[in-house]
C-alpha cells in the first residue's frame, strides 16, 4: 500500500503544470532512445541534441532547439525514407508539432490538437492497409507472420497448437527458399486448422480495433464513441505490444495520447505505462521464454 | 492580416496533419504502381502485407550465347562488399524501380567490380558473345498452405 501510495505521489509530481512541458521532456528521452537498435551516423545531431535538452532543461522550452530538431529528423527521413518503419515517420510529426507548440501562445492546445489527428491519421491509415492489401481479410497476413515470426511463436504454440520444433522447421524452409532465390519452387509449411482460424480471428480483431481507435479520435460529432477513445487506444497498446512488442511506437502514442487527454485519471494511466513499458511490455515473452527453457530446455 | 492569422492556424492545426496524409497517400501510390514495399514509406502499412522487404529476392542471372548462369545477391555482398552495400540491396529490394535495378546492374558488370559475374561477362565477350544481366524482384505469397514467390516488376535486362 505504501508503495502505491508513492507511486501516485510521483505520478502527481511529475504531472504538474504545465503537463506540455513533460510532455516535451517526455519526447525528448523518446528521441534520445528512439532507433539506438539500428543506429545510424545520421541520427548523432538529433542525439546529441536531445542529451544537450536534457541535461540543460531550459533548453525544452526553446522553439529553435525543436526547429534544429525537426531539421535533423526531417533530413534523416528523406535521406533514409525507403527503410524507415511508420513510428520513425511518427516521430518526425510529433517534433514538428512540438516545435510549432513552443512557438506559439498556446503550446498545450497545439500539442493537444495535433496529438489527437495524428493518432487518428496513423490509425486511419493502418485500417486502410488492412483493406488494401487483401492479407489481411483472408488471414494469410497473421497465419504466415505466426508460422515464420519468432516474436510470434508464443501465439503459435498457445493459441495455434503448434510445436517449437514445427516452427523452426517451418522457418528453416523459408530462410532455405530465399536464400536459394529458390523462386519457381513453392514450400509447403505446416500449420494447423486451428492456427488458421485464429489467424482469421486476430485479424478481424485487429481490422477492429485499429479502426475504432481511428474512429474515435477523429470523429469528434459520435460523442459516446469519441469518450471512449483513450480506453481504446489503452486497449490496443496493451493487447497488440505485449504480444509484438515496438517500444518506439508504444511508446510515443502513449505520450501523445497523455497530452490529448482531459481526464486526470486516465493521464496517469498513460503516464504509468509509459514508465512501466519496460517491464510490462516484455514480460509475457519473457515469461514464455522462461517456461520454454524449463519444460522443453530449448 | 486575415492571411497571417489564417496561416498560423493552419500551421497550429493542419500542417502536420496534412504531410501526413500526403506521404501517406504518396506511399500507397508508390506501392501500387513502383513496387514500394508496403512495410516501408511513411504510409502505415506495417503489418498489413507479408511483401516485407526483409522477404524479398532480387534474382540475378547472366545470360549469354549459350546458356544462363545465376547468382545470389546475398553472396555477391558477402564476397564483394565494395561493389554492393546492403544498405543499397535494401533500398533496391525494398523500391525496386527500373532505373535503381539498372544502375545496380551496371556496377556489377563494370570490369572495376572485378565480381564473378564482371570476370564472367568479360570472358563471354571475349569469345564474341555479348551477354546481358537479368535482374527482378520477387515477393513472398501465401495461400494458407505453400509460400511462393511473385515477381514484383518485369525483368530488366543490363548490358554495360
């Protein structure tokens, strides 16, 4: 008890007016983090940067610190555009958005604004890809990603009924096809009838949920939906990163989701599981690992 | 006065917004007509398609007077890392566009690459056959039960 009790008191402090000064605080350790997986030379200024806001606070609130920011990773996007993955593009929007806020008089209601369209574009767009590719309606998509993804395999093995070894055989002929360029030659992979139907089950949960999370944080005039709209986001956060887990992603919707929001309550959640991610974010596979090595010593 | 105040707001509420959905939408063009990746872009295509980049094949073959001979890609980086970095291997596969397969094309056959595939041309050419390269990038399907593989564009064929 009394370390809940301190938690929330850390939680208030940290969240005390002005929150869009956190929330610039918060981007700040995001873009420091952000990428050191597969760095790149390009990415030293922004680093640079954002340790020098870091160490030196004042520096938060300075409009020309965003703008050089925002010139680092807009010139790392069109130089590297073809490999970047979507939360790298996520990124650079929430930089510019925060370097308009610190330039203008309202910088909370311009992060505010912005957060909320952004959410509600990505997740917009994400929905429609569901549709456009087609992999998705059929649950090819998922049925393929749980037989060859090993971030997947704790799916696979719970919900589809597949064996360790089925899955690393399964992987073995993929990676044997491709880097034969084997192309005129199609391999079977095996799977189960169940593995199919859950992939068709996830997929629709997912066209689901994406969709109303876009529906909700750009439809301001469908009130009911538009007031559930954080605990949705909060829905597919937890139930999609804690099976695939982007950290980057997670963790800045969690950042832009906490400026947008008007309820307290609902700020502390964000707030909390952006500094619980670490922990909670890995933890299932961490748990799936362990139990792997205990019962199959693989 | 009404500009500058209309300006500024449009900067405050719809500019970011606004470059999103433009790169979004250049991306779901580019993947339909050029062969983007899906995965890549700017468009949120991220886990919606199997066509990753890190799945995709760039075949190569040397075709000359006689016969056909292939090559991996992924050798000839391993072998020659001068002569084609996998950052440009991934762009390539990742945007396989006719004038990116070209360029990469030509520095294969170029003598300076001193590559198999370079010393093999020049040893066609010396016995009077003019051999041409044959590259194309393929993407993975699924039907529920085989993967396979789909090419992406048509081949383009490179003579130096």
């Amino acid at each position: 008890m009394k370390l809940v009790n301190q938690w929330n008191a850390w939680l208030s402090h940290l969240m005390q007016p002005p929150i869009y000064i956190l929330v610039l605080r918060l981007t700040t350790i995001l873009l420091l983090l952000h990428g050191v997986d597969h760095w790149r030379w390009t990415m030293l200024p922004e680093k640079l940067l954002a340790l020098a806001m870091l160490l030196y606070s004042p520096l938060v609130r300075q409009p020309w610190a965003w703008l050089a920011m925002g010139l680092c990773l807009v010139v790392n996007n069109l130089w590297h555009w073809s490999s970047l993955v979507n939360h790298e593009y996520l990124y650079t929007y929430w930089v510019l958005v925060c370097a308009i806020a610190v330039w203008s008089r309202t910088p909370k209601q311009v992060l505010r604004w912005n957060a909320r369209w952004l959410i509600g574009l990505c997740f917009l767009f994400a929905t429609l890809w569901k549709f456009l590719g087609g992999e998705y309606l059929d649950g090819s998509f998922l049925h393929l990603t749980f037989l060859l993804d090993s971030r997947l395999a704790m799916g696979a093995v719970l919900f589809g009924g597949l064996d360790l070894s089925t899955l690393a055989e399964n992987r073995q002929i993929f990676e044997t096809m491709q880097a034969s360029a084997a192309v005129l030659d199609p391999q079977q992979l095996a799977s189960t009838p169940r593995m199919a139907v859950v992939s068709l089950v996830l997929s629709y949960w997912t066209i689901l949920i994406e969709g109303l999370v876009a529906a909700s944080f750009l439809l301001t005039e469908l009130r009911w939906l538009h007031n559930k709209r954080d605990w949705l986001l909060l829905g597919f956060v937890i139930t999609t990163y804690t099976v695939i887990p982007v950290l980057g992603f997670a963790a800045l919707l969690m950042v832009m989701g906490l400026i947008q929001v008007k309820s307290n309550f609902i700020a502390r959640i964000y707030l909390g599981l952006l500094i619980l991610m670490p922990i909670w974010m890995p933890l299932p596979q961490g748990i799936f690992w362990l139990l792997q090595k205990i019962f199959f010593g693989s | 006065m009404i500009l500058k105040y209309s300006l500024l707001k449009f900067l405050k509420t719809g500019a970011v917004p606004l470059l999103l959905t433009t790169v979004a939408l250049r991306q779901i063009i580019l993947v339909h007509t050029a062969g983007l990746s899906p995965w890549h872009g700017g468009g949120f295509g991220m886990f919606a398609s199997i066509d990753r980049d890190e799945r995709r094949v760039v075949t190569t073959q040397l075709i000359d007077c006689s016969q056909t001979s292939s090559f991996l890609l992924t050798k000839v980086m391993a072998d020659y890392p001068g002569l084609l970095s996998q950052d440009t291997y991934t762009h390539i596969s990742t945007f396989p566009t006719e004038a990116g397969l070209h360029r990469m094309g030509k520095k294969l056959l170029s003598l300076e690459s001193q590559s198999l595939i370079a010393e093999l041309y020049a040893t066609n050419r010396e016995k009077g056959c003019d051999s041409k390269l044959k590259l194309q990038p393929w993407r993975l399907v699924y039907d529920g039960e085989s993967i396979a593989y789909k090419p992406i564009t048509a081949p383009v064929e490179v003579q130096p």
